[in-house]
C-alpha cells in the first residue's frame, strides 16, 4: 500500500504541497478542507470538504484511511485546528509536520501597533484612527461590532458573518494585490487606519507597503502561538525534508 499524506488545507503552500507530493508516485494524497470558501480552487490529489469532530474524530479518520503523516498547512491563525492535529498525531503516534509562511516585519516607516487579539485591535482603533480597513477575514468581526463611531471597509473573500458594526463597506476581494492597487483603495475610502492579521506572505503584502507610503498605522494581530512541542516549517522544501522525501523524486 502507497504512504498516505493528509495535508490539512486550505494555503496557498498547502496547494503546492499537494502538487508536489502528487508528483511522487509512490504517495497517496489528500486534501482536507474546512469548507469555508464556497469556491475553492483545484487540488492535486484527493480532496475531502468539512470538518473531523475534533482530535478525536481526527485521529479515527487517520486510523480508518491507513494515513502515513500528516501535514498541518492551515491559515496561521487557524489555531484550533493545529491543536487538534498535534492531539491526533500523538493519540495515533503519527508524525506531524507544521508549514507555515514566515510572518511579516516591520520595516523603516512602518507605523505598526501589533496586539494580540481582534479585540485588542477594536480597543485601539479609536485612537488611531475614524476610516478603518478592515482586512481580518470574514469571521471576527463581532469584536468591532460596538465601534459604531467609526466607518469600516471590510475585505474578505466571502461574505462576512454577522454581527458587524453598523457603519460598514463590504468589499468582496481575492488576493494576490499590488501595491497601486492598494494605494488607491487607501485614497479612495479616505482609510487612516488599517487592521490586518499577521498572515505573512506576498499575497496580501501589499496593504502593508501602501500603508507605510501613505503614512497610515496598521494594527497588527500577533499569530497565535504553536501547541507545546510543536514547532513549524516555513516552505514546502521543510515539509520535503521532515518527511524525508525529495522533490520530483
């Protein structure tokens, strides 16, 4: 029987993992989405839609399909999700890989007000600023919800769940953005404050340069920290080489 890898998705990596594994005869691979977007793009290999039931529903799919390891390449703020997949690889004696993206840093002009919660974020908006762009995704926003002196734009990729606040934009939007473009949302809806998660990455990077140029703050939210004893990988080459495999092998 070929290794079976489940790859828990849902990146950008977690897309060229799939691709590059799948190139690998030998491997049986599969893509585990949370089912979150409505439209999600095309995956190399098997690909499931909707939850486990927690670690333990985890661990029994990884025991009923027979999988080999498991790679954990989920948004960085996708925490509860990691913590289960640490809990299933121990409860199966599973190896376990993290790929997450290097964060962001700040740089010379920056203006960053890092926090460590959506909530930290709303309590330091008044200060900052009364044109908010608000770019958190569309889960969350119920902590701003009560700023309702204040104007949001709010981008994500699908609609945004209510509560919201009640002065609010809805931008539906998919990145990859370029700096001119985000230089002329910035004009365009008058925003003196941007609040972003630390995502990391090119794809939404952008906002950061165009802030900075602009002279406007951003409001960074600290990533959540890894389960104990779980450290991460930064790219595809680092998942390659913790599984021991080699690219186009």
């Amino acid at each position: 029987m070929s290794p079976h890898i489940l790859i828990l998705g849902g990146t950008t990596e977690a897309r060229e993992l799939a691709a590059e594994l799948t190139a690998l005869p030998e491997l049986k691979v599969t893509t585990s989405l949370a089912g979150r977007v409505s439209r999600p793009g095309a995956l190399a290999g098997d690909v499931r839609i909707g939850g486990f039931g927690g670690a333990e529903g985890l661990a029994a799919w990884l025991r009923e399909h027979h999988v080999d390891a498991v790679v954990d390449a989920t948004h960085p703020f996708a925490e509860t999700i990691t913590a289960n997949a640490a809990r299933a690889g121990a409860a199966t004696g599973l190896p376990v890989v993290v790929l997450r993206r290097p964060g962001w840093q700040p740089g010379p002009g920056d203006h960053w007000h890092p926090v460590a919660s959506l909530s930290e974020a709303a309590e330091a908006l008044p200060a900052l600023g009364r044109r908010v762009l608000l770019t958190t995704g569309r889960l969350g926003l119920v902590a701003f919800a009560h700023l309702a002196q204040l104007h949001f734009v709010v981008r994500s990729v699908e609609p945004p769940e209510p509560p919201m606040p009640p002065d609010v934009d809805v931008l539906p939007a998919r990145g990859p953005f370029t700096v001119a473009d985000e230089a002329a949302l910035l004009r365009a809806h008058r925003i003196d404050v941007v609040v972003t998660k630390d995502s990391g990455g090119a794809a939404t990077a952008a906002k950061l340069t165009a802030a900075r140029e602009a002279g406007v703050p951003v409001v960074v939210v600290r990533r959540p920290r890894l389960p104990e004893g779980v450290s991460a990988v930064p790219d595809v080459a680092g998942v390659l080489e913790r599984l021991g495999l080699s690219p186009g092998r």
